[in-house]
C-alpha cells in the first residue's frame, strides 16, 4: 500500500516538474513556428467535424429538453437565452474539452509512445534536435491555441442546434431566434469561459506527452499510454473546471 502511495507521489512529481519545464522551454526562443502550424492543422483543424457535429447535436438536444421544462411554466420564450448561457458559460467548453481529451489525448499518447518505443526519440536526439521543444512544447502550444477556438466552433453549432430544433416546432426565423438568444450575453459571459478552454488545452497536450514519452514495454506500453492520456486529462479537466469556475465568478460576479 505504502509503495502505491510512493509511486503515486512521485508521478505527482515528475508530472508536476514535466509540465512546468513545458511553460519554461514555451515561452524561451527559438520558436518551431512551421511544427506549431502543422500540429494546429492536426490536432485543431482535423477536430471541427467531432466538435461541429457534437455541439450540433447538444444543441438540439438540450433545446428540446428545455423546452419541456420550460413549457410547464408558460416561459417558452425564455428558451433561446438559456440555451445561449448553459452553452457558453458551462456546457460548450466542457464539452468540447472532454471530446478533445478523448482525441487529442488518445492521438498524442499513442504517437509520442510508438516514437518512444521504436526509438525515434534517441535518433532525434542524435541529430542534434531537441525532442522536448520539438515534440512536446509544439504540441502544447497547439492545444493552447486550438481548444478556445474549437470551443467557439461548438458554441455556434449547438445554438444552430438550437435554432433547428426551435424552428421545427414553432417556426421561429434566423434572425429573431438569434437576438432572443444573445439579448442576455455579455463579454463577461463569452470571455472568460472561453479563455479558460487554453487551461484545458495545457492539460489534455501535457499530460498526453508525459504519458507517451514515458511509455515502456512495448507496443502493451503505447496502448496503456493512449488510455491512461484520455482517463488522466479528462479528470484532471474536470478538477480544472471546477476551480477555475470559482475563480471567474471571483472576478466576474454575478
């Protein structure tokens, strides 16, 4: 029991001490501007279908269950709003972190692993390049930079949702369901649930690449490291959330 305890600590450690020599090297010249780019384009871009189609989805769902609660109260009109706050304030970031933790997550465990077991690690290295900036520093920097904007993407999309779902039953147009929706929102709404998406970004990239370049034993190890990515980051993001929710209504009251 006492050396589980151990090894969990130490994990906290070396974790905690991986993550912070990445905010070190992210922010220290040289930048690998050309692999930031193409690792946006992997891990951003390639995400849009999953991400547009999810918050399709939750859109219409959560308008379609909102209506059925709202309906009892005669307060049908009140519907596109509270779509709009539930899916910018809460239920469009965590989402969208949650899908991408599963995909980005999955995807960087499973190559930095192979990399690692197959050695192309040590051969960078034997060129003369630094692995750690190279691959891990742009890979954070492209979750950082790709969650708040995909994160937009499932806001949007879960209000077309919305729109459709709404427009089935009643009719409503475009442009009346849209400024019922966004009467209420503020940037105080908008900006901080967004900006708070590049935490998720640091967490789901970091721990994808502590877990793939730590990987062992084999083509069992990648497979391990895939799955421990996605459960780790999506509890960890879950733990964020909770925090950084305290600490917007801190800055931003009610």
């Amino acid at each position: 029991m006492s050396g589980a305890i151990t090894k969990f600590l130490v994990g906290i450690g070396d974790g905690t001490s991986f993550a912070v020599r990445v905010v070190v090297e992210g922010v220290r010249p040289p930048y690998e501007l050309r692999e930031v780019a193409r690792q946006i384009f992997e891990l951003g871009v390639r995400s849009v279908p999953l991400i547009a189609a999810a918050g399709f989805a939750v859109g219409l769902v959560l308008s379609m269950h909102t209506r059925a609660s709202l309906a009892r109260f005669g307060a049908e009109a009140l519907i596109p709003a509270g779509l709009a706050i539930a899916l910018v304030r809460e239920t469009g970031p965590l989402t969208a972190g949650l899908l991408l933790s599963g995909r980005i997550g999955a995807g960087i465990g499973a190559e930095l692993g192979a990399m690692k077991v197959t050695e192309q690690i040590d051969a960078l290295e034997a060129v003369a390049v630094d692995s750690f900036r190279y691959l891990v520093v742009t890979r954070v920097v492209a979750c950082v930079i790709a969650l708040p904007l995909l994160t937009t993407v499932m806001n949007f999309m879960g209000m077309l949702g919305g729109f459709t779902a709404e427009t089935a039953i009643t009719g409503v147009g475009f442009q009346a369901y849209f400024q019922q929706a966004f009467f209420p929102i503020q940037f105080s709404d908008i900006i901080p649930s967004t900006l708070k998406t590049t935490v998720f970004g640091f967490i789901i990239a970091t721990v994808a690449c502590y877990l793939g370049i730590n990987t062992s034993r084999g083509t069992e190890g990648v497979g391990q490291a895939s799955t421990r990515s996605v459960v780790t980051a999506s509890m960890l993001l879950i733990a964020a959330n909770v925090l950084l929710v305290r600490v917007i209504f801190f800055f931003f009251p009610e």
